[in-house]
C-alpha cells in the first residue's frame, strides 16, 4: 500500500528548487538549446507552457493525489494549488537565476530571454515536482 501524501510544506518547496535547479544546470549550457529557444515562435512557447501545467497537474494527481484517502477533508483543487504554484514559481525562479548568474541574459532580448525560460520550463518542472513528490514514496 502506497504512503498518503503529507501536506506540502516550505522542505518540499525546497527539494522542488532543488530538482529544477538541477535540471536548469543540464539544459542551460548547451549551446544547442538557447540557439534553438531564440528560434522558436510565440504559439510553441505558448503550446510548451500549456502542456507543462498539464503535465504538472498530471504528475501531481498520479504521483500523489490519488493516494489522498480522505478526499473531502483535502479537496484536489487545495492539493493541487500549493505543490502547482510552488513548483511553477521555483523552477522560474531558478531558471532565471541560472540565466543572470552564468550571464547568459547579456546577449539576450526581452522576448528571447522569455523563449530561452520557455524551453527549458518543462524539464524543470517535470523534475521538481518528481522530487518532491516521489521523495515520500
């Protein structure tokens, strides 16, 4: 039988920068990957953002929710919302800051810097909530 899933807490929210960091690291320094950001067009940043949070919500109701046994007392929406938005923000949080620290950001415009974050977005996300969530299994 599967361990329920404890509430999310500021070590998940942690691991989750944790994960994401790691995974900005990997992408980051292939040249190929911001060469490529820079190129893509406005509807495939919009269509990898999308499939992220669907992705995301996907992960966190089959890695975790389904395991809830009391489902009135800890609705999907309230599951949902604290590990969605904390994992989203911490692996913005690091992208971005991977971006300034490495000075990759330098030769880069408004809108590219959007693409580049864009890219590597779902990895990072994809691998933040796997850390917090499969971490308790």
């Amino acid at each position: 039988m599967k361990k329920e899933p404890h509430h999310f807490s500021n070590v998940d929210f942690g691991n989750a920068l944790l994960g994401s960091f790691v995974v900005t690291l990997t992408f980051i320094f292939k040249g190929s990957m911001v060469n490529f950001a820079k190129q893509m067009q406005t509807q495939h940043v919009v269509a990898v953002i999308l499939a992220t949070f669907i992705f995301l919500t996907l992960e966190i109701y089959l890695l975790s929710y389904r395991y809830v046994q009391d489902r009135m007392h800890r609705p999907f929406s309230e599951f949902w919302a604290k590990r969605f938005f904390a994992i989203t923000i911490s692996s913005c949080v690091m992208i971005l800051l991977v971006i300034y620290l490495y000075g990759i950001n330098i030769g880069l415009t408004s809108a590219e810097l959007v693409k580049v974050t864009a890219a590597i977005f779902m990895p990072a996300v994809i691998v933040g909530a796997a850390v917090e969530i499969l971490k308790k299994k």
